[in-house]
C-alpha cells in the first residue's frame, strides 16, 4: 500500500540534491523512481485506494513541484533585471484574469493552484517574516504572493457572481475553502504580513491590497465568516483601526474601503456580530470614522468615498444593539436611513438585485433592524411610495417563491421574502398602516398561507412566525381564548406567566430560580412548559397569557426590541391582565410603545436603591395581591355597572362639535377642587345635562374604577370615536399618550405627523387633547386615605402627588415606602428657606441627569409642592389618635405606579 511518507522522504531527498545542483548523483534518479513506483501502484489498485489517501499524495506532490519550481525561478532571475520579472508575472497574471473571464468554469482549477501555493510552508514563512520588500527590490516570493492572491480573489469573484446565493445562504457552505490547519495558518499569516502596515507603518505594498481583496471575496461569502471569526480577524482590525498615524502618512481610502467592507461582512453573521459587539466594536468605529471623515475628499476619490460610508453606515446598523439604538440621536439615523432607502429602491430595480458591492437582502436586513424602533420605522415608511414599493415586492417575491407550491424556490427570494415578512410585522404594529394592510386581499392570502407552512427551513420558520404576528396585529388570528372556569381552583392559587426576551434568558432564568418555591402556585415560563424553539408556539403562549391571573414582564432593552415580546404585551393588554413589569437598573427607562401599552402598571426595579432582597420581597406582595382579587371577584356579580346619581351626571360635559361630539361621565367619585376645573373651562363645556336629553336618552357611561383599569370599550364610549381614528387600547394608554404630549412641539407634531391625515380638524384635535387631559387631572379615583399621613403606604403617597397636579418626573425621584419617611422628609426641607432653595437645585439635576433633559422640573411646580408639603405637616400634626386607630384595617387607597 502506498504511503505519503515514502513519497514525502523520495521527494525531500529529490528537492535537495537538485537544488544543491548535483544533477549527475544516482540517488536523484533512484528518489524520482520511488515517487513514480508509488503512483503507478496507485494507478493500478485505484479502486481498493480510498480518496482520502489519493488527495493526501496530491497535496504532497503538489507542495514539491511549487518548492521545485520556486527555487528554479530564483535561480534563473537571479541574474535577470526587475523589469523582466515584474513583465513575467504580469504576463502570467494576465493571461489567467483572461482565461477566467473567458471560461468561468476554470474558477476551480485556480483556486485549487492557488491555494496550494498559498499554503505552503514557503509562503506561511514569508509573510510571518519581519520586513517587506522595497519597492525597487527582487523577490520571487512576494511576486508569487501577489499572483496567486489576485487569481484566487478573481476565481472567488466569477463563482459568487454568478449565484447570489452563493453569498447569503444560511443552509450551505461552499467547500472550495475550508477551515483545516493549512487553511488556518494561512488566515493567520496575512494578519501578521498586514500588521506591519497597518501597525507598525512599513511600506504599502501591492500585497496589502491585493490580500484585503482576497480576504474580502472569502468573506463576502456567508458560510466563511466564521473561519475569520476563529482566527482572530474582529481583534485584528480594530487594533488597525484604533492606529493612529501622521496626517502626512495616512492609510489610503481605496485601503479603507477594502478593511470595513471585510468588517461589514464578519458583521452579517451572527457569531461575526457578537465577537465584535463583545469586542466594543462600535465605538472604535465611530472614532475611526471622526478621524478619517472630517473632510471631503477630491472629486476624482468622491465616489470611492460615497461607498465607504454606506459601507460603514451597514456595518453601524448591523452593530447597533438596542441600548444603542435607543441612545442615538434620530438626525443621525434619518442620514443612515436616507442612504440606506435609496440604494434599495436601486437594487429592487436592478436586474441581480443588487446596488453596488451589496445585494438587496443586506439592505432590508437594515432596514428591518432599525424598524424595530417605531421612530426609525415611520421615518422610512413615510416616505413617498416606499411602502407601496414595498408590497408590491412582497406580492412579487412571494409569488416566486410558492410558484408551483414550491416555497423554497431560491435562497435569495427566500430570503428577500424573509425580510419583507419581517419588515411588515413591524409595520402592522402601526394602526396608521394596517387598516391598509388589511384591506390588500392578496397580502392577506399570501401571509395566511406562510403562517400554515410546515418547512424546516430556518428563512420559511422566520417568515411563519413573522406571518402569525402580522395576522395577530391585524386580528385576523384567533387567539382569544378564555379562562378556563374551574371552580375547584383555590382562591390563594395564583397563575403567573414570565414574559421575557430570549436574549434574556439568563436573566429570566435567575428570576425563576428566586421565585421557586415562594409563589403559591403556577409560574409558566417557555424553557420549562415548551420544547425549543419556544417562540414558534405562539398559541402555547397566548393561552398561557390568558389562563393566567397576573403576567410578568422581563423588560429590558431585548425586550422592547422583540416583536414577539410586543405581541405578548398587546395579547395581554386586550385581556386586562394584570401586568408587573420589572425593570433593571435605576436608569433604565421602557420605549414609548410599551409606556403607552402598559405605562401605569405597577413595576418593580432590581438594581435600584433598595435590596434585591427588598424588591423581591415587593415582587412576591404585588404576585400574590391576586389572590385578594380573586376572592372579591367571587363575592361580586361580574359585569356589574353601578348607576349613576344626579350629582355624578352634572359631571358630565359635553363638547359640541358637527363631525366630532365627545361625551362623557367623568369616572371618579371625589369632590372637584376649582383649580382641577380651570382645565375644562377654555373649551366652554357644559357642566349640566343638555335640554335635549331625555331619561330615555342615556350618555355614555363608565365604570366608577380607576381610569387606569378602563379598557379599551369605555374609553371608546368615552372619546365616542372609531378606533381608525384614534386606537387607544386602554385607560392606561390614553393616560400614557397624554402624558406624551407634554408640550407645543409634541402636540404640533403629533397633529401634522399623524392626526391631521386621520381626518381630525384642529378644532377636533384640541377638544381630544383637553379631554384627556382632563381625564389625567382626575388621575386617581379614590379620595386620599383617610389615615394619618404617617400611616401611609407607598400607593398613598402615589395618590397624593398625583392629586396635588406633581408630575410623574418627580415622584420617580423619590424612594419613600411609608408615610413616615415622607413626612420625615418634608419637616426636613421645609424647615428653612436655605434647605428648601437647595433641595430644588437638587432635584433639578437629579431630574435632568435621569431623563437626559432640560428644563422638566420647574420652580412653579417646585412651590406647589413645598406648599403642599406644609400642609400635609399641619394635616398630621392635627390628626387625632382615636382617629388613627380607627382606620388602621382599613384598604389602602388604590394607585398605580407611573
């Protein structure tokens, strides 16, 4: 049996008695003949020989005759000039870049050359060497580099060209390269032959470029990335882009635009992303882009120029994690949108479907990415004809890929059919854009059909999922189901369903550890009721969310960029169900959309000032306050609508309007003081029932519950406005949305942006806007406890800020459990003037520094509430003890959390 070490001993023995030039010694004749015998026995016994053997031998012969005929040529120009030299390869190296264009089909047959010759040992040893060839000098080493760089970067070029595939598939990786120790060396070599120009500012070469070209046709290939991963390429090019060099040395951009587009495409990869992420990828890269971009370049480098930032601005998108999201500043990403839109509309309408060095799908994933935020995704879909543009190709792509029921069609329209999913699960969260979706039967059918498929395939399980949330936004999913009623459940039996983020899971793991054994009853949570991929069984989900007496939500920045996670918020907010977000760390602050969805819920927060211990404790006290719901729903009828009284109905106004007439009977059952009144008063509301009504004829009325309890039909019959018009899902969203529109800019805004297209008038919107206001004034429903001040319970103290008109950006301030460490603390900052001057210039910071804003807390409201402290002071000190003891069972006075 023929062995490689025979053959690698005749052909060492051969190699260095020819070299030494001893042409006449028989040993050179008798190690060729072993060499031959070896293969003709192979030749022979070529069926018993398996092909691992085979390509083993090939591999050796393949190192000899490169060895060979690199020492001959070293030989032979040894006494030739460097113009013949430089003429011989370029000879070479043009008559291959013919043959390619010519016969594509001969892509393999030079890669293979190529990277024998890169592979090995005299090529890894080069470019691991210290210095690199002057301009002027003779190197057959360098020449040979050079060549086979540029015919491999070439080959890469013609197979990827002609299949896009080839590039973006998720299901297969090309085997022309692999990840093996020769291949491995190979990567780490070129790091160590780029570091000495990019860090330790040698001489560029023509090797520099033309290896930044072969790297980045390798990783313009999906399935490759990983192999760069591993040899430590995400380290490498940071450190070359934290270099700092003269003004008079600087890297070229042509160099620059190679290095970010091979950064942009570790990027595209999952594992690419998360090595650079862990690596703080994105502030080297803003930094970079500071020192490089300051200025303009020549006209003549515009273009190179022009596509080195839309490569940095992917690569910013695909780096950017919802922390960061959250943190930029909306004029930046509306620049980053604008060039990101407009090349898509380019590639949609190319041929390949490609713009440039990018293909369609990179730039949706983009797109997608930032239209997680509401902010990013009505910038873009606002635009003129985009969102037609955009379900015209759904329509396209989708017929293409279910085309004779084959939904598999390509991987490039799968996937483009993947991100369009993807893009209008986003955008059917918009109540502005689904009645438009909803009425595109086509649209329908087609999303419809996605969400029964059952393929396996990752790209057809994310269009599924992505199909099932569309319909579920749009309510055209039944998802409704209803509790099950099971009178043997114990009344002390709680039900609770964790909703988290699986970028979370960690941490809701932990969660659940601390919860173990301290609940009465029932906490579900996927990784323990489902088998993976938990996300995929939404009706699982859903169910649990409505068999459940109280939901509670992991929020972090994970969650409120996951759609799934914003489908479940919405599921549970349509239910009613009783919602705990818990937040980490004092800054942390939820998205709009979910503070509008769930804003007023109580919540708790870990990593505050208080004790995790403490917090827990609070968690399990607010768990377990259902049980003292259910055991009083069992006592009360349901749907039980009290009556109103004559004094409740002279509440009711009325704002005359001919398109727009709301109505209503304010919820709540205290006193109105004058200064709550000067609210509705610039609109001249009616405070007394109009001649026209009749007994018969009955104004809309609410529950007397608190507002932030309201659902979505009483304040419906509140506003008296179909949902098209404005769509708020509960109480607590109407409370949320007004708090929103805090002053001119955002009530403008609102009204140009979004209502004025809806149909309202000014007139119309102002009346709405007063309402709800009106509807916040009289935020609590319950009077303030009867008890001492001393005695109050956080809810309480809740009540009173709310009661004396004290914004939400104050109380978050404050940590107070009980009354008594509230009264402590107004008797301390009401004492002297000096105390109370400086106390306003430190809640003022503290207010600015947490909301990252200026002028929130201002002195008018400062001297409310001092005023207001004074006398709650004279209230306690007033108050009786006959009268404490007499109300201390009774029921905290009920308030929600801001």
């Amino acid at each position: 049996m023929p062995t490689k070490e025979t053959v690698a001993n005749a052909l060492s023995q051969f190699e260095t008695i020819f070299l030494g030039g001893n042409y006449h010694d028989e040993n050179l004749c008798t190690a060729l003949n072993i060499v031959r015998n070896e293969l003709q026995e192979i030749d022979k016994q070529s069926n018993s020989i398996s092909s691992d053997v085979k390509n083993q031998l090939l591999v050796v012969l393949q190192s000899f005759e490169i060895n060979l005929f690199r020492q001959c040529l070293v030989q032979i120009f040894a006494e030739m000039s460097s113009t013949i030299v430089f003429t011989f390869f370029d000879t070479i190296r043009f008559q291959s870049m013919i043959d390619l264009e010519t016969n594509p089909s001969m892509s393999d047959f030079y890669l293979k050359i190529s990277l024998a010759w890169l592979t090995n040992d005299s090529t890894i040893n080069y470019l691991i060497q210290q210095s690199l060839p002057s301009s002027n000098e003779i190197n057959i080493d360098e020449q040979f580099l050079n060549l086979f760089c540029c015919i491999s970067a070439r080959a890469v070029f013609y197979k990827t060209s002609g299949s896009s595939s080839l590039c973006v598939s998720r299901k297969m990786t090309p085997t022309f390269f692999e990840s093996t120790d020769a291949t491995d060396r190979l990567l780490r070599a070129f790091i160590t032959y780029l570091n000495g120009y990019f860090i330790d500012d040698r001489q560029h070469s023509e090797g520099v470029t033309l290896i930044l070209k072969w790297l980045l046709n390798m990783a313009d290939i999906y399935g490759y990335i990983p192999y760069f991963v591993k040899t430590n390429y995400p380290e490498a090019i940071l450190e070359w882009m934290k270099k700092t060099r003269d003004c008079n040395d600087k890297i070229s951009l042509e160099t620059w635009f190679l290095v970010i587009n091979i950064f942009y495409n570790f990027a595209r990869h999952r594992i690419g992303v998360k090595a650079l992420n862990k690596l703080k990828a994105l502030d080297i890269l803003k930094e970079w882009k500071n020192r490089y971009f300051t200025e303009l370049p020549s006209t003549d480098m515009m273009k190179t120029f022009e596509d080195t930032v839309l490569a940095y601005y992917l690569l910013y998108v695909l780096l950017l994690e919802p922390k960061e999201m959250k943190r930029e500043n909306i004029s930046s990403i509306e620049n980053v949108l604008d060039h990101i839109i407009e090349r898509t509309v380019q590639a949609f309408n190319s041929s390949q479907f490609n713009c440039g060095l990018y293909n369609v799908t990179e730039y949706l994933a983009s797109l997608a990415k930032l239209g997680v935020n509401d902010k990013f995704l009505l910038y873009f879909i606002s635009k003129d004809g985009i969102l037609d543009l955009f379900i015209r190709k759904f329509l396209e792509f989708n017929h293409s890929c279910t085309r004779n029921d084959n939904v598999e069609s390509t991987d490039l329209n799968t996937l483009i059919c993947a991100s369009l999913y993807t893009m209008f699960w986003s955008i059917s969260f918009q109540s502005d854009y689904s009645t438009k979706l909803k009425e595109n039967n086509e649209f329908i059918e087609f999303v419809q059909k996605i969400s029964t498929n059952e393929s396996i395939d990752e790209n057809i399980v994310a269009m599924k999922r992505a199909a099932k949330g569309i319909l579920f936004n749009l309510d055209l999913i039944q998802t409704d189901l209803q509790p099950i009623d099971d009178t043997e459940t114990d009344d002390d039996h709680v039900k609770a369903m964790i909703s988290y983020a699986h970028k979370d899971t960690k941490l809701c793991q932990t969660l659940v550890s601390k919860l173990e054994g301290r609940v009465r009853g029932d906490v579900w949570v996927d990784f323990i009721k489902l088998k993976p991929p938990y996300e995929d069984d939404w009706e699982e989900i859903a169910c649990a969310i409505t068999q459940c007496d109280v939901v509670l939500m992991l929020v972090t920045e994970n969650y409120c960029t996951s759609k799934s996670c914003r489908r479940e918020v919405i599921h549970a907010d349509k239910r009613n169900k009783r919602i705990i977000p818990i937040y980490q760390g004092k800054e942390y602050q939820p998205e709009d959309w979910f503070e509008i969805r769930v804003g007023s819920a109580t919540f708790v927060r870990f990593g505050d000032s208080k004790s995790d211990g403490k917090v827990m404790e609070t968690l399990l006290n607010l768990i377990h306050a259902t049980d003292k719901r259910k055991r009083s729903l069992n006592k009360t009828t349901s749907h039980e609508t009290p009556i109103l009284t004559n004094q409740q109905q002279t509440i009711a106004y009325i704002v005359p309007n001919p398109v727009l007439s709301v109505s209503s009977v304010l919820p709540r059952t205290q006193s109105i003081s004058s200064s709550m009144m000067e609210d509705f008063r610039p609109q001249a509301m009616s405070f007394e029932p109009t001649s026209d009504t009749t007994p018969n004829q009955t104004l809309p009325t609410i529950n007397r519950k608190p507002i932030e309890q309201w659902t979505n039909a009483e304040l419906q019959n509140f506003l008296q406005l179909p949902p098209t018009m404005l769509d708020l899902s509960s109480g607590q969203a109407a409370l949320t949305y007004i708090r929103l529109l805090t002053n001119d800019d955002s009530l403008i805004d609102e009204y140009e942006t979004r209502m004025r297209h809806r149909g309202f008038s000014r007139e119309q919107f102002a009346n709405i806007i007063t309402s709800l206001r009106s509807l916040r004034s009289l935020f609590n429903i319950e009077e303030t406890s009867t008890l001492p001040p001393n005695q109050w319970t956080y809810e309480e103290i809740k009540c009173w800020f709310r009661q004396n008109l004290l914004s939400d950006y104050l109380f978050n301030i404050f940590t107070f459990s009980n009354g008594d460490e509230f009264l402590t603390y107004a008797t301390l900052v009401t004492q002297t003037p000096t105390r109370m001057d400086a106390e306003y210039e430190r809640l003022k910071s503290l207010i600015q520094n947490r909301y990252n804003t200026q002028d929130t807390f201002a002195l008018d409201e400062y001297a409310r509430f001092v005023n207001a402290m004074k006398k709650l002071i004279i209230r306690s000190q007033s108050s009786s003890s006959s009268s404490i003891s007499s109300h201390t069972t009774e029921e905290p006075a009920q308030c929600t959390i801001s």
